[in-house]
C-alpha cells in the first residue's frame, strides 16, 4: 500500500485462487502419500462421514452455500435467541446437584452458589431428594436470585407444589420466582417405557403451565428433555426431531387446556446434549433453535414467542469411567461449545459423574470450567462467534434439514407419544447405536484413555455409589460400554490370580523393523487390560520358546516389518506353538502369506482398523480357559 493508492488492498498484489488449484495442489500430496485419487476428487477422498448422512469436506468456501441466519435474536433464531445474546451476563451456570441426603444437598447447594453457580439443577423424588424434604435442601438460598430447576420425573406436580409452597414461607413474590418445573409426560414414557399415566401428565403438566402464565411468568413449566434419546445412542439429527416431535406434543396439550400459542411456546425449556465433537455441538443447538422457530411460525406464533429457550448438558455418553481425569478435557470442549452455540443454560457434569455421586474436588472443578470461560477468556462477550464460518453454516443447515426430515416421519407416524409406543424411536435410535459401536469397537473413533493409550497402571477411582436410575424404557449407553466390560475381565483376573493377563510381544529383527508395530500392539491390548511382555526386546525362531516360557503369558503378538514376516514369522509361529502359546497373533496384515502363516499356527491378525473388541475378547477367553 502507497500513499498514491491508499485504498489498494494488500490481497491485490495475490493472484486468486480457486478450489480446482486447491485440488490439483492436494492431489500432488496425497500421491506422494501412496494415495492416487482416481474417479474421486481429493476433497472426497479427505471427507469424513458423520452420522444422520452427513460428509465433512476438508475445504469450505462461499460457493458452498449457507449464510449467517439472520440477526441475534430475531426469526429464525440461528445466531441467538435474545439481541443481545449472553452478553450482557453471561448464560447460566446451571449445576446438577446428585446428592439424595437433604442435608449433603443442602451443602452442596450453598457451596455452589457462593462460587459461581446462578441456578440449580434439582433431582427430586424417587430418584433424587424426597419430595417433603425440599424446603432442607434449599434452607438458606436466596430463592428470588437463584432459579431452580426441578427434575422430578412422575413426581413432578408433588414436587412443583412443595416449591410453590416454599416460595410463599420464604416471602419470594411469584413474580420473582425464575427457573422451571421439569414437567416432561413424553421423557416419562421415554425413560420408564409405559404410558399408561400419560394422560394424567399430561394434563397435570398443563395445569402447571396455566398457573405459571398467570402468576409466575418467570417460571416455566414443561422441560422437552432430549437427554433420553441422546443417552440410548442418537444421533445428533435424531435428538433435535425426538425434541421437536415432544415440543409439538406439548404445544398441543396446553393449548387444549386454553393457553395461547404464544403463552404455550413461553412454558417450554429444551434441553441438549453437547459433547466433545466441538462444531457439531455448536451446530446442533444453532439448528435446534432454527427448527423450533419454524415449527412456532406455523403454529401461529408470533415472531418474539418463536425463540427456543435451551440448556445444554455435557454429554454423559462420552464420559468414561477409566481413567476420568481425562473427563475433564471432553467437558471443557463440550461447554466451550454450548457457549459458543448460544445456550441459554449451561451444566457442566463433574469429570467422576460416570463413577457415581461427584465429590467435592470434582465439583469445583465442574464450576471453575465454567468460570474460566466466562470470566477469564469473556466467552459470552461475542454473540454467535461461529457465525458466518462457511463450515458452521454449511453443518448447522445439514443437520437441520436431517433432523427435520426425521421429524416429518414422527409426525406422519402419529406423533412423539405413537412413536414412542410401537418401538420407533427405539429401533431407530438402536440401529444408530449400532453402527457407531461399530466405530468405536475397530477405534475409528477412539476414546482417549480407554481404547486409546490405556494406563493400566493408573489406580482406580472410587465414589459412593449414585441412584440407580429406574429401567424399562430407552437404553443408556456409554462410548466405554465394551471397553469397560474388557476391564472388569482384567480386574477379575487380577483378583483371582495377583496378576494381570499378559501378551508375549514376539518382537522381529532390530527395533527399527518392530518399534511401530510393537507400540501398536502394546496399545491395543491394554485397552483389554492386558498386558504386555518384551523380554528380550528381540526374539527369533531358536530363542523364542524359551522368552514365552519365561514371561508367564499364555498368548504371544508377533510384531516386524512385512519384509521380516515373509522370512521370519512363521518358523517363530510354529516354535510359540510348540513352546505352548494357546493362541499366536500377527500384527499386520498377511497379505499373500495368510496360508503359510495359518498353517505354521498364526491365529488371528490384529491392525489398524481391526475389530479391537472381538480379537480382545478372544484373547481373554483364551486366558480364562486354561
């Protein structure tokens, strides 16, 4: 830039560049990499599938269509639900509180609200804090500050009574009174799995909703949870239409019971999961309030009635029970990203939740996450900071379309409670399950600490067992479900015999031919609970049986090079065998020597890829039998 041309953009003296010069650059790499795109263009062969049919493309550009939505706090609602976003603030610190001792609730309660929380997240009834001893639980909050809300399942018109009994002992004005009730007939259904007092919620439920209108505006009384069909393994796209379908079901209760559509729209507060996976958090709760504001638009609401008020939750399908410090990590991700979507409330589950009631420590650091983000990094200055990114826009108008699309199928089907009933949502949710078990099992997506760098050695953690929460309705699952069913085989053993099962790693050649494979089987079988056996770091045909005999181990991995397997692998085979290996794995593919292999006594082969649950699974039940 020059003082003659003083508005000549630096760019100018750039030739641009288009997406075909990306590609033919991208090409040349990959090549180089031994990948040869052919009828695929290289964007394609770097996409990656996500569920609900959706491809992550490596490059996004203006071409690629979807643009902000709209303003903060304007239809549709993408970028925010208010102008002002959680600026002026922050969004609410919301803590669940896990405690069924009054008492200990009671301490925990207080101790949040002098460090940070701004409302509470109350389990109340048979899975959480009795009903009568509500008014202990919240002796000493100042109950026209701090909003409450209530999760009481089937003892929600209870629970509301007993906490409209209390606003009145306490002196609080119903008109100060924030938060909400939890009323939620359909995550009834969804959790326990009748419906035989739908009904009767229902329209205890709406009861609750025209009493709140009338005198505690500031209360809400329905909660259209979509934890449940989060927790029983759906998919994003899935989560948004099951809320949706709920949200419509309850609009049509209240205004049946004489609300209008605006009044209707103000009693609900949906409630997400946001988990690890950063952009598809953010684009979930963006699209979830786009949905919601088309659905109102065409029941007649009124364009300021049409926003979606939302607390997101960290997700507990991802937290894992090995290992839980790294917990820590997947719930800042999580919250950084319901605070960059625009959530209203935020709770953060302490990093032991998945072990039963979080202690302390564990809560403090629960709320300090949150703290840090609002406090330190001024998260919540921005309004909607993901907007305009081509990636988010494109993403958050993908899984709108998915989630709507499902929506559309629940509607035609009769409705949220009608799906519900003739197995549905159930089948759907399971087959999604399924097929992201799949992923997890061959470590396509890995769990760190669990799948993926194990520490074996790590003691365990131990917290007073929670509530079991009742069964009969949608599954919970757990990104760590097989994995830690492996574990406990491992601490079974080791109970029983001192030890841990072990592998002989039957190392090849020098340590640059083996290093690799040899890190990766390490890898692969402590994600069982097994360990692995390297002495001496090299082994060949004349001195393996006497290194297998030695090591106590009753499986052995094979691990070299592919040029050392075709001299080496199967001579070392057949003398494991005969050395008494029960089972003799290779690390690699066989390729052209499966045969040769199998019949010198290779047993199975193990690599990236591979079904980590299955080949674990087989080696310990071969360390159980004998």
């Amino acid at each position: 830039m020059t003082a003659e041309s003083p508005e000549l953009p630096l760019a100018a003296a750039f030739p641009d560049a288009d997406r075909a010069q990306w590609q033919r650059l991208v090409e040349g790499v990959l090549r180089k990499s031994g990948v040869t795109p052919t009828q695929d263009a290289p964007d394609d062969v770097l996409a990656t599938d996500l569920q609900d049919g959706i491809r992550v493309r490596p490059l996004y550009t203006a071409d690629d269509g979807g643009t902000a939505g709209g303003y903060p706090g304007f239809p549709p609602f993408v970028r925010a639900g208010r102008p002002e976003g959680t600026t002026a603030s922050g969004w609410d610190v919301r803590q669940r509180q896990a405690y069924t001792d009054p008492r200990r609730a009671n301490a925990s309660v207080l101790a949040d609200l002098e460090n940070g929380v701004t409302s509470l997240w109350l389990t109340v009834g048979a899975d959480g804090i009795p009903v009568a001893s509500l008014p202990q639980a919240l002796d000493g909050v100042y109950l026209d500050l701090a909003a409450v809300a209530l999760d009481a399942g089937a003892d929600f018109a209870a629970a509301a009574d007993e906490l409209w009994r209390l606003y009145g002992t306490a002196g609080v004005p119903l008109g100060a009174a924030t938060g909400t009730l939890g009323a939620d007939p359909l995550g009834i259904v969804a959790r326990g799995g009748s419906d035989a007092a739908l009904d009767a919620h229902l329209s205890a439920a709406a009861e609750l909703a025209v009493r709140c209108a009338a005198q505690a505006p500031g209360l809400r009384a329905l909660s259209v949870d979509a934890l449940p069909y989060h927790e029983a393994g759906g998919s994003a796209a899935e989560e948004l239409a099951c809320s949706l379908a709920t949200g419509v079901a309850y609009l049509r209760a209240l205004t049946s019971a004489g609300m209008d559509i605006d009044a209707a729209c103000g009693q609900l507060e949906f409630r997400y999961a946001a988990t690890a996976d950063q952009f598809l958090t953010i684009a979930t709760l963006r699209a979830a309030r786009r949905l919601w504001a088309r659905v109102a638009e065409v029941c007649g609401a009124s364009p300021a009635a049409r926003a979606q008020r939302q607390h997101a939750v960290t997700s507990s399908v991802m937290m894992t029970r090995r290992d839980p410090w790294v917990n820590m990590l997947r719930t800042t991700v999580a919250g950084l990203s319901a605070g960059v979507g625009g959530a209203d409330a935020v709770t953060v589950l302490p990093f032991d939740a998945a072990l039963g009631v979080p202690d302390a420590f564990a809560r403090r650091i629960a709320r300090n996450t949150q703290s840090v983000l609002l406090d330190e990094s001024h998260l919540s200055k921005v309004i909607d900071p993901a907007g305009g990114s081509w990636y988010v826009e494109k993403l958050t108008d993908e899984l709108a379309r998915a989630a709507w699309a499902w929506f559309q199928e629940i509607e035609g089907a009769g409705g949220q409670a009608a799906a519900l009933r003739s197995g549905a949502v159930s089948g759907r949710l399971a087959a999604t399950w399924e097929h992201r078990s799949r992923g997890l099992a061959t470590r396509r997506e890995p769990i760190t600490g669990v799948s993926e760098f194990p520490h074996l050695a790590e003691p365990p953690v131990h917290r007073d067992p929670a509530p079991v929460p009742a069964r009969g309705g949608l599954p919970r699952v757990r990104r760590d479900d097989a994995y830690e069913a492996l574990r406990a085989r491992s601490d079974a053993h080791l109970a029983a015999t001192g030890s841990r099962p072990k592998v002989f790693v039957a190392a090849l050649g020098p340590a640059a031919a083996h290093t690799a494979r040899v890190a990766f089987a390490g890898n692969l079988f402590q994600a069982g609970g097994i360990e692995t056996v390297q002495e001496p770091p090299s082994v060949d045909a004349q001195s393996v049986a006497a290194a297998f005999a030695a090591s106590g181990a009753r499986i052995a991995c094979l691990c070299a090079s592919d040029a050392l397997y075709a001299e080496q692998a199967a001579g070392v085979a057949a003398a494991l065998k005969a050395a008494g290996a029960r089972r003799v794995v290779l690390a690699g593919k066989p390729g052209e020597l499966r045969e040769e292999f199998g019949k010198a006594g290779v047993d199975a082969y193990v690599f990236a890829g591979c079904d980590a649950v299955e080949a674990l699974t087989s080696a310990l039940d071969v360390m159980e039998v004998a």
